[in-house]
C-alpha cells in the first residue's frame, strides 16, 4: 500500500473514540444496528448516508463534544422520522432550495426529540447555537445572499423549537426579518403546526424553499455590475460547499481513498488476474541470512526492553477477551455443589464435616486463532523496525495466552510487474487485464509454531529488500483461506497497512481503482461469510474506508502500552467500529 499523506495524530486516538461514542449514540435512538463510521463517514452498513443539512456540515470550528453529540444526535432523529423515499421524491431541483429545504426537513426531526430525552434536546439546541455563531463569526452573512439565508434559518429555527432568535445576532437580521416575515409568515406559521407530518409540513417547506430561491434570484439580478459584488464573494465561494451536494468532505482527516473502478466493473466476473504463473508462497526465514536474521533479531530484543511494555498484563487482557469458559473436570471438597458419594463416610465419623460435595470446574480457554497480515509494500518500509516490535509483542502476549497466531505478510516478486508484465506485452498489451504482478505471500509464522521458536523469523520483517508492492485484497483472501484449514472456532485477521492498495503495472494498465475496489469487494464477502472477523490498523491513515473494525495509529510515537491496550481492545470486541 502506498499513500502521500498522512492523518494527523489528534485523530488516531481522541477522535476515533469520539466518532465511535457518536455512531453508538445515533445507533441506539434510531434503532439502526448497522451504524458506524468508515473513512471517517457515516455508513450504514456498506453505504454511505448522506448529510446535507448545513448545521450538520463537519467544521474544524464545531470538534467540541456537544456539538459532536448534537449532529449524532441529529442524525439518529432523521434516520427515525424521516421517510426518505418520499423526501427524495419532494426535494427542490435548485441548489439554493433544496439547502433551504434540508436544512427545514432536519429542523422538524429536531422538534420531535422525547421531552424526557433533556441531553439530546440540550445537544441539539448547542449545535446549531454553535454553528450559528460560527457563521456568524466567519463573516459569511455580511453580504446580501448570506444575511437572508441566515436570517430565514434563524426565523425557521426559532418557529419550530418556540425559543426566541438567538440573542448575538438579534439586531443584525432584524431589518432583514422584517422584510421578508410578510412573504413567508403563513409558511412560517406552518411549520410547527404540521411538524409531526413530514408531507404536510413539506408543502410549506417547499414554499419557504422556493420563496428564499426567488429573493435571492432578484438580489442577484439587481447585485449585478454594481459594487455589492464583489464584496459578496466570499460568501458565494462558501455557499458553493454548501450547495454542492456530492461533495466527499474533502476537509475530513485522511483516510483510505475511495472510488469506482470501470476496468473492474467491465472486466468479465470483476477481479481478474492475467498470469499465477509467477505466483510464490515463502517463508520468510528463508528470505533471509541466518547471520543476518540473528543480528535483526538482538536490534528488535534491544528496542523492546528499552519500551519497557506489561506483556504479563497485556496476555491477562487477551485471556479476559478472547478467552471463553470450558469445563475442566471437578473441584472436589466444597462446602456446596453435588453430593461426593466417596466423602458420604465422613459425615458418619465427623458430622460437623461441610465439605461433602463436588463442583463443575471451568477454566477460562481461548478456542481462537489472531493472524497478524503485513503489508509489506515500499511505503512500509519507515515503520518496519515498529512494526517488528509491536507485533512480536503482541505474539509473545498471545501465546502467553495459549491463543494460537500466526505471522503473515504480501508484497509482490518485483517492481512494475515484473515477468507478468513482460508476458503482457508480448501478448501486444491487451485491455484491462486485471492484476499484472507475481504476488509473494510470506509466512513468518504459522499456527503450530510457538513464539519463542519463531523468533528468529519474525526478525525477517527488518529485510528492506522484501518491500515492493501491495495487492491487499487476493492476500486478505490468502490469509482467510490458511485461517478456514485451522480447527479453532472463531478466527480473527488484523491487517496492517499504511495506505491503499498499489501495484503501478496493474493501476496503469486498469485504473486507479482496481485494486482498491477488490479489496472492498473481498473484505465485504468474508464478513458476510461470517467465518473470518476482519479488523484494519492503519498507521497514519484511517482505513475503515475498507474494514468495518479500525484503528488509526501513528508509528513509533504511539508505541506505548495504551496502544497495545486499544489494540487488543479492537482483536476482542465484536462489533467494535
């Protein structure tokens, strides 16, 4: 995997948690079990749900809790009171009513939050205080189109919620209010009054919608050639986000990119490849000199003991999580339980003796497999002696454990395809040949080894030379294949990568997309399969873009014993984001 950029370090921790904290909150008032966070987008479940109300826009100056908790919030009253087929079929062509009319249509499920519900209603009410302010703020209702939507959107807001404008901005939209309040006082009045029914409050949305659409129509028509002009400009730059209702959140923090792949979709059955030929599974001790193997292994036994990490606690926190109760014979000698036959003779020669009886003993056990998959494509090559650590450190707690690992890694045989490509183009380069590299599947570690006799091998992830390029998505498939031959009942796979899938040969000759694609597609079968749990750790990018299960990470900064505490968090938790 490849990528550029990298995500701020604020986000690997704080904010994961708190978007995790908000897609449980949206989850349990709208009943939506499907509801999480991928990429730093609401899905649900493999679909992204659109946002388009303006007050629920993601913004750097609305990051504080409540007014997180508010959109959550928002969001979860829109799944539960909105029919979206109908409020698809009534929505405004024109970019400037339909924002009115988002904005109206998320208004009215605010109103209908439970009186009981006080701290929903209080968030609701702190976010589009807050964002009220900061449009205000901003100076994005100075000029004549921002000061009618702004004042029609505080009109609007404080008919449906029976609270008075907000007190900051009172005197600057009253002359404004004033003269707009004849043309839209019916429609006003109907809100509240029809805000139980989404059809009938929709016709007065709509009018209200269309009646702001034509104002501002007029106001342009008389603005131009003159000097307002120019003045309002920034305004209209930043309604040209608001109105742009496909818009990807670009501002968001990095996360694993997304896209449509044409060569995938045309291809004949999806994913293809055009030559396994040249396709190897190693292991990779082999790869590497046993000389050289022992001197990486003292580097990592070195840096490891400088961190100064609890594996004692951390294989304790494995055994609470993944461990499950099996019977274990019988504890005999207690005072309660089953009657022991064998003890009856005591309580003729000692009655005051208790200890008559036997009891089901149960010792925690973990019928589980964890397989650590690397990608060990050319960008992972500045986190390799990290990665190195963290994951014998987690290896060496696992099988403290007695949980069953495995250490596998995917590159490719070469840069830039290699012999399939050359194979390629002798064939004269045919169209959309699907995946043209040889694929190197490593195993550092397989499940009958024990830590201690693998480590040597773990070492191995040191060899810069086994970095090239990364096809994820036949190697996710690899990894699931090996884990479905292994007895243990539940299975589960941590990826770990810096980026998006990357072969240059295969993207040049497909699109950029391909790869990526494959992955989603490959990911989403095993998950519906239910066989394989799938969980991604993205270092320095967030990667839910294509695993339901995520942590986002930063290397070597983070290596520290919280991490390893969130990471075996997000190995145990099922159904974790």
């Amino acid at each position: 995997m490849s990528t550029e950029a990298t995500a701020p370090a604020a986000y690997t921790r704080a904010q994961q948690d708190t978007d995790e904290l908000c897609a449980g909150a949206i989850r349990a008032l709208s009943a939506s079990p499907s509801i999480r966070y991928r990429g730093r987008r609401l899905h649900d479940g493999h679909r992204p749900l659109p946002i388009h109300a303006a007050h629920l826009q993601a913004d750097v100056a609305l990051q504080d809790l409540p007014s997180l908790r508010g959109a959550a919030d928002s969001v979860a009253l829109r799944l539960l009171h909105t029919d979206a087929a109908l409020h698809k079929s009534l929505c405004p062509v024109e970019p400037v009513a339909r924002l009115v009319f988002e904005l109206l249509e998320q208004l009215r499920v605010e109103t209908l939050a439970p009186d009981q519900h006080a701290g929903v209603i209080a968030n609701l009410r702190h976010r589009f205080t807050a964002w009220s302010h900061a449009f205000y703020d901003s100076g994005l209702a100075e000029g004549a189109s921002g000061l009618l939507l702004y004042t029609v959107f505080q009109m609007c807001w404080s008919r449906l919620t029976a609270r008075p404008v907000l007190e900051k901005t009172e005197d600057f939209i009253e002359a404004t209010r004033w003269s707009v309040s004849s043309a839209l006082s019916g429609d006003l009045a109907g809100l509240r009054r029809q805000r139980a029914d989404q059809a009938a409050f929709a016709r007065h949305a709509l009018a209200i919608a269309h009646a702001v659409d034509a104002m501002l129509k007029e106001a342009q028509a008389a603005r131009d050639g003159s000097q307002d002009e120019a003045g309002d400009a920034k305004a209209q730059a930043a309604f040209k986000l608001l109105l742009d209702f496909d818009s990807d959140n670009d501002h968001l923090p990095d996360a694993a990119p997304l896209g449509d792949s044409r060569a995938f979709s045309d291809g004949q059955g999806g994913y293809q490849t055009y030559s396994t030929t040249y396709d190897r599974e190693e292991k990779a001790g082999e790869l590497v000199r046993h000389a050289l193997l022992l001197e990486y292994r003292e580097r990592m036994d070195g840096r490891i003991a400088s961190l100064g990490i609890n594996t004692a606690r951390l294989a304790r926190r494995f055994t609470q999580l993944l461990a499950v109760p099996q019977r274990d014979g019988w504890s005999f000698g207690e005072e309660e339980g089953y009657i022991d036959g064998r003890r009856l003779a005591q309580l003729i020669s000692s009655p005051s003796e208790r200890r008559l009886f036997r009891k089901e003993q149960f010792l925690p056990q973990a019928d589980c497999l964890v397989t650590f998959l690397v990608d060990c494509s050319g960008s992972m090559k500045t986190h390799a002696e990290s990665v190195a650590v963290l994951l014998d450190i987690l290896l060496r707690a696992l099988d403290q454990a007695g949980i069953a690992t495995e250490l596998l890694g995917f590159t490719t045989g070469a840069w830039n395809g290699g012999r399939v490509k050359r194979d390629w183009m002798r064939a004269r380069s045919p169209a959309n040949p699907g995946r043209l590299n040889e694929l190197v599947h490593m195993v550092f570690k397989d499940g009958e080894t024990s830590w201690r006799r693998a480590r040597p091998d773990i070492a191995a992830l040191l060899k810069a030379d086994l970095y090239r390029e990364g096809v994820d998505g036949e190697a996710v498939d690899w990894a699931c294949t090996r884990m479905l031959a292994r007895p243990e009942r539940r299975r589960i796979l941590l990826v770990v990568s810096d980026g998006c899938p990357m072969d240059t040969a295969t993207n040049l000759a497909n699109d950029e997309f391909y790869l990526a694609q494959h992955l989603k597609q490959v990911v989403a079968r095993r998950e519906a399969q239910g066989a394989v749990e799938i969980c991604g750790l993205g270092l320095g990018l967030d990667l839910g873009a294509y695993y339901s299960r995520s942590l986002a990470t930063t290397l070597p900064a983070s290596l520290n014993n919280e991490l390893f505490s969130e990471i075996a968090q997000l190995i145990g938790g099922r159904g974790r984001r």
